[in-house]
C-alpha cells in the first residue's frame, strides 16, 4: 500500500474506534459522543451559519499572528546566526521569553488590545515565533564554511549577497521545520487566546459549547480544527517540496 492508502486507512480506524467505543458502552456518550454525532452538528452549524462566521474570525486571528510571527522569526534568525553582535544580544532575551507560555500573555493582549482580533493575533504572535526563530537560528549557524569559502572564491564580496546566495538557501530545511512547528503552534494558541475572550472565532465557540453541555457540539468544532491542521501542514509540505526539490529523499 502506498503512503496515501495508508494515511487513508488510518483515518478511517480512528473514526471508526470513535464511533464504535461510545456505542457500545465503553465510554459515557455524554462524555464522548460517537463520530456520527459530532459530524452531524456540521451541516447544522453551517446552516444557521455560525460555524463560517467563526471560521473567518479565527482564520484572519491566524493570518495576523502567524504571518507576523514569520515576517519578524525568519530575518531575525538569520540575524543572529550571522552576526555575532546580535546573536550575543539577543540570545539571553530569547532564552528568557521563550519558555513563558503563551497563554500568560493573554492578559497582557486583552489590555494592550482590548476584546479585537489584535489580541488573539498577539497571541498566535508569541506562540509561533520561536520555533521558527530557533530553527532559522540553528540552520543559519550550521551552514558549512566550506560553501561559504567557496561563495567568496567564486566571487560574493558583500554580506548581502552572501546571506541571499548561499545563508538562506541552505538554511531553507531547518526553516520549513520551524514553519511547520510554528503552524501547529499557531492553531494551539489560536484555540487559547479565542477561548479566554481575546477575540471571537472557534475559540469562543468551544467555550459556548462547554456552557450549554454540548458535548457533540466541542468535538464537531475540534475537529473542523484538526482538519484545518491537516490541511495547513499539507500546504506547507507541497510548498517545501517544491523549494526544496535539491533535496533527496525529501516526501512530496
């Protein structure tokens, strides 16, 4: 079997363990419904169009926290893997806010931005940076002398030149790992931020759901999360495939 059968396959256990498990008992249905349920609440959702109405809140709350994290993330590790000065500057900060979890910044937006998609995005904002700044740092910091010595006898005579030449292309696999990282982390605190009131979305959603008891209601919604995961993670995938193509072995 192919990779994709298998991918296939393997969804199609987990629904069926999921349905097969509430309704025989082995689990209190009021605490995990069967699959059936749960996806059964989607058209309803879409039909009183709820469910689109926090979909495009939580996707502009993505687009604005992950985008930023990735527009500051990427130049800055390459920053501080190159140049020595930053590094030494910036690496005992990064040290110290990295392990603050992003959802005890959510105090912080809600009063720096108030109830608005800004706050949620800042949120997103902590919680994807990092992985990608670190990956991009490390990857910046592993580039060979040698295909940098080669560079300057082939002719680079300006850091510039040398950072779009040869730092960033061979940079490019530790960075799509850390885009990949940060992806996933995005959506984490998307769900957090939403949850705790900075912002609307699917988040809010989740807590509605929890308030009235409506347990097929959550999982719908979690997994309308998970499929905007998986199909977000594919995206980037195809794209690093396609950038990357030089590189053997890499899965399409």
């Amino acid at each position: 079997m192919n990779r994709r059968a298998l991918n296939i396959l393997g969804l199609i256990i987990f629904f069926l363990l999921w349905q097969i498990i509430p309704m025989t008992g082995m689990v209190d249905p009021n605490h995990l419904p069967p699959f059936s349920d749960a996806i059964m609440k989607i058209p309803a959702e879409i039909a009183k169009g709820t469910l689109q109405a926090a979909l495009i809140e939580s996707l502009m709350h993505y687009v604005i926290g992950f985008g930023g994290a990735l527009l500051v993330a990427i130049p800055l590790g390459v920053m501080m893997g190159r140049f020595g000065l930053i590094e030494n500057l910036l690496y005992p900060i990064e040290e110290m806010m990295r392990p603050i979890p992003p959802i005890a910044w959510i105090p912080v937006a809600i009063i720096w931005f108030g109830f608005t998609p800004w706050a949620a995005g800042f949120i997103i904002f902590i919680g994807a940076l990092f992985p990608t700044l670190i990956n991009t740092y490390d990857g910046t910091k592993g580039v060979s002398r040698i295909d940098i010595e080669a560079a300057i006898t082939l002719g680079v005579k300006d850091e510039l030149t040398m950072i779009k030449k040869v730092i960033f292309p061979a940079s490019l696999p530790n960075i799509f790992t850390g885009v990949r990282v940060s992806n996933a982390a995005a959506w984490m605190c998307l769900v957090a931020g939403e949850m705790f009131g900075a912002g609307g979305g699917i988040g809010l959603e989740l807590t509605l759901s929890r308030n009235y008891m409506d347990m097929a209601r959550i999982f719908a919604y979690m997994l309308l999360l998970g499929m905007i995961g998986i199909l977000t993670d594919i995206t980037l995938r195809k794209y690093e495939s396609k950038v990357l193509r030089w590189r053997r072995g890499i899965v399409a």
